[in-house]
C-alpha cells in the first residue's frame, strides 16, 4: 500500500465528479430538498416529522452514495479504466482506499449539509448532539458506498446499476422499522430484517435522536455497519479483476 497512490486516487475521483454537476447537486442538494418538502408533507403532524426525519437526515446518505458510488465504478469497469489502473503499480488496497477516501469526504459535507439543513432550518431534534447524527451519517454513507462499489459487478449498464435500488434498497427501507415497529411486522419479516445492514443503521440513529439515555447498544449497531462495510470492501476487492464489458 502506498499513500502517495492512494491519495492521488481520492484526487482523481473528486476531480471526476466536480466536472459533474448533476452528481454534485444530487449528494449535496437533493437529500436537503426531500428532507425539506416531507417537513411540509408533514406540516400538520410536527411529531411523525421528528420521527422519519431526523433518522433520515442519517439514512438520505446511504442511499445516495449507493447509487452514486455503483454508477460510477460501474463506469470505471466498462470504459477500461479499471483494467488500465490495474496494470499500474496499484494495489487493490490503494484503489479501494482511494474510492473510500474521496467518497468519505463527500459524505462528510452531505452529512453536514443535511445536518444543517434538518437541525437547524427544520426544527428537528437531536437530544444527545448533532455531531453523532453526522457521525453516523458519514458511516452510513460509507456503507453505502462500500455496497454499491459491491454491486457494481454485477451490473453491465448503468441502467442496471440503478434497478438496484429498488431490488436492494427500498426492501431494506421498508424494514428497517422506519414505517412500523420491526416487533409489529410479520414474524418472518422481523426476522429477515435482522440481517439488513439498513436494520442496524436505522437503530443507531433511532437511539440518537431518541430522548432516551444512550446506551451501548448505539455502538454495537455503530459496529455491525463498519463490519457489513468493511466485508462488503473485501468482496469487492475480489471483483477488481474482473474482465470490463
């Protein structure tokens, strides 16, 4: 592993996407003006507000660094520039450092934006703190970003690329016990959530914006989701080699 090569491949990434304005506007804007219009879709129900909003202040990161992550590795793939940058002096760690490494630092500023934007425009609350809603968000960000850099192998085109998302995200959005109580659902149901990444992130910012005192479960949710993480990057290190379309 070399810092150098690493560093060089963030750069290169955030030099990619501040060509493009449309992926900018849809990780720092976007996720703002959804937050921002459910706060009216919401305006007579101030209490369901805090209780979809503030986790999805944590959540709206996940999603769109998914589909910005597996969209634009997929391109990678199939333009050749991955099969050119492997025949570089690069290890996989190095190129995998270097995506987590640029994606990391956009989902710190979309965190911030969000976070700003919900706490401090929307009237959202945060009894124990913003700063671990964001630091929740930049984890979930990243697992987002490890999953899509995941199923970007399995995709040819970035229209598939983006099927994933109703095939694998609005699935886990819809168990993860933002909508209803998991212990209310169907028992396979709850059960078949329990092995969702998205499950265990809603429930650490569920803890966080709850008024309740914080517990360890927090870091123990925090955990689950840096080793789905962490895994899905090892699985997507073994994909690096394979031959573009």
């Amino acid at each position: 592993m070399s810092p150098r090569i690493t560093l060089a491949t963030g750069l290169r990434v955030l030099q990619q996407i501040r060509h493009d304005p449309r992926t900018i506007a849809l990780l720092l804007l976007v996720p703002a003006l959804l937050l921002t219009l459910m706060k009216y879709v919401f305006e007579s129900e101030p209490r369901v507000f805090q209780q979809i909003g503030a986790p999805l202040c944590g959540l709206f990161p996940f999603i769109v660094m998914f589909l910005v992550t597996s969209i634009t590795m997929l391109r990678e793939r199939t333009t050749g520039t991955l099969e050119r940058l492997m025949t570089l002096p690069m290890s996989k760690l190095d190129l995998l450092l270097g995506y987590a490494l640029a994606f990391g630092l956009l989902a710190a500023a979309q965190a911030l934006v969000i976070c700003l934007v919900g706490f401090g425009l929307l009237g959202l609350n945060a009894p124990h703190g913003v700063l671990i809603i964001v630091g929740l968000a930049v984890l979930n960000a990243l697992l987002g970003m490890s999953l899509g850099l995941l199923v970007s192998a399995f995709a040819n085109t970035e229209f598939q690329a983006v099927q994933f998302m109703p095939a694998f995200i609005f699935p886990q959005l819809l168990l993860c016990g933002l909508f209803v109580a998991r212990d209310q659902m169907a028992p396979l149901l709850e059960a078949v959530s329990w092995v969702m990444p998205f499950t265990w992130a809603y429930d650490a910012l569920a803890r966080a914006v709850s008024p309740q005192p914080l517990s360890g479960r927090v870091a123990v949710d925090a955990a689950v989701v840096l080793a789905v993480t962490i895994g899905s990057l090892i699985f997507g290190a073994m994909t690096l080699r394979r031959r573009t379309a």
